[in-house]
C-alpha cells in the first residue's frame, strides 16, 4: 500500500531546491530521501532554512517552482512511501 507525505512549508519566504545556483538541486522527482534528509530551503531576509524530511520516501512531485515565494504552510514536495 503507497502512503502520501506532504512537506509543507514552516515558515513564509522563498523556496529553493539548491544551496547555490552552481549546485545540484538537493532532490529530483523520483529520488529516495530518508528521514532527516534535506529536501529544500526557505530563505527569508537573508537567512536559509534547511527543510527535511519527515520520513522516508520516494520524491513524487516537487509543487513549487525554485526561487517561488511561499507562504507558512503551503505544500513543497510529495513523498510516497512504498
């Protein structure tokens, strides 16, 4: 049975699927992250927020486009468990 896990985001500000332009993004539809992992973060007036992973999973659909502005509680990234 596949279970839906829903990374919200904490706080408003600005998402980002990277640490820096230059780098790769932390994870792509279809990647396993386990719990703890960092799936994103959330800038706000200059400071970075890590966003981890509640469980384990499989990245289904990643809901927000990078640099997006966000609001608290908006959905980030789809997990299925397996």
């Amino acid at each position: 049975m596949t279970e839906e896990t829903t990374i919200t985001a904490p706080m408003p500000g600005v998402f980002y699927r990277r640490s820096d332009p230059d780098e790769a993004p932390f994870v792509e539809k279809g990647d396993r992250v386990e719990a703890g992992d960092v799936v994103c973060l959330v800038g706000v007036m200059k400071n970075f927020h890590e966003i981890t992973a509640d469980a384990a999973g499989v990245v289904g659909e990643i809901l927000v486009e990078d640099e997006a502005p966000i609001e608290a509680g908006q959905e980030l990234v789809r997990l299925t468990s397996e």
